[in-house]
C-alpha cells in the first residue's frame, strides 16, 4: 500500500511539472501576442526561513531559497512556477535532509497601490528526488514595496509521503518568514 501512494505522489509530482511547462508556455505566447502593459512576465528570487510548530518533541527548522518564473494575468491576478532548494534540519537525530521541490504558486493582490501591493500567495510544491518525499501546501501573505523588495508571512503544511530508511520524519506544520526581490514588475 505505502508503495502504491509513494507512485501516486510522484505521478501528482508528473503532472504538477507537466501543468507549470504548459502555463509558462502559454503565458510566453500570450504576452507576445498582446500589446496591454498589464500582462507581463516576472522573476521572483526569495528566501524563507521557518520552523515547526507542535512538532511532537521533534524541533525542526527549515531554510529555502527559491526562484520563480511567473506570468501576471492582470494587476490582481498572477501564476508562478517556483523551483527551490530546501534544507529540513532535524534536531532530534542532528541531521539535515535536503531537497529540491518544484511546484505551482497563484498570486491575489488584495490591496494594489503605486509603491506597495499585498498579495494572498497560495502554493502547492513537490519533491524532486528519491531519498525524501514530501508535498508542501503554502499559504503566504507577501507585502511588495517600491516595485520589487518582498517580504512576508506564511504558514506550510508539509506532508511526508517517504522518508529515509534510516529516519522517519513526520509531517509538519511550519511558520515561516520570507525576503526576496522581484524583477520586471511595473506595480
């Protein structure tokens, strides 16, 4: 049965890659093709840090570093493809476990001045590799000011699907900081 929903993961994993490619093509064709200055394409760079919150007596830290491509529909609305590299530091046993995740992120921006927006940042990410599995389900809250620095606040469920042989790791529900800076964003 464990072996089963480890191949449904990496299928949801497939198509999660599968779905980004055809976004980032379609949003490229797209802004080519239109000449309104409120479709445009954009490179988000962040850094995240967190930790768990009860962890059942196992502390856990995270820290990412993150790269997204997105294409942005309107002034609201935008869709971004993050790849990231994230380090799990495991108190209880003294080890690390890192991985790459790749995923799909939206974009809202609830409240869209000239020099600061807020932005409501849903995102779903998959692992990328063999030795630790995981999914992690986002929700951030993302405060852009003069047109690129960003920083925020967000909460991360992580859910293990497979784990090392030697370690069992255990979901986890984070809280988490972000800083980063966004390129060829007019608002």
């Amino acid at each position: 049965m464990r072996k089963l929903l480890c191949d449904v993961y990496k299928f949801k994993g497939v198509c999660l890659v599968a779905f980004a490619l055809i976004c980032t093509i379609c949003g490229a064709q797209a802004q080519e093709s239109k000449s309104d200055k409120s479709h445009y394409m954009s490179f988000t760079a962040l850094t995240r840090a967190g930790s768990a919150i009860a962890s059942q007596g196992n502390r856990f830290s995270m820290i990412d570093v993150e790269a997204s491509f997105g294409y942005h529909f309107n002034d609201k609305w935008s869709l971004h493809i993050p790849l990231a590299a994230s380090t799990g530091l495991f108190y209880s046993n003294n080890s690390f476990r890192e991985q790459p995740y790749l995923g799909l992120s939206a974009e809202y921006k609830v409240v869209n001045r000239d020099n600061w927006n807020l932005a409501i940042v849903p995102k779903v990410q998959s692992t990328l590799g063999s030795r630790w599995g995981a999914m992690a389900y986002d929700l951030g809250l993302n405060f852009q000011v003069e047109k690129s620095v960003i920083v925020g606040l967000g909460v991360r469920y992580l859910d293990t699907y497979k784990s090392p042989a030697a370690t069992t790791i255990p979901n986890k529900f984070c809280v988490y900081a972000t800083i980063g800076f966004r390129l060829n964003s007019p608002k």
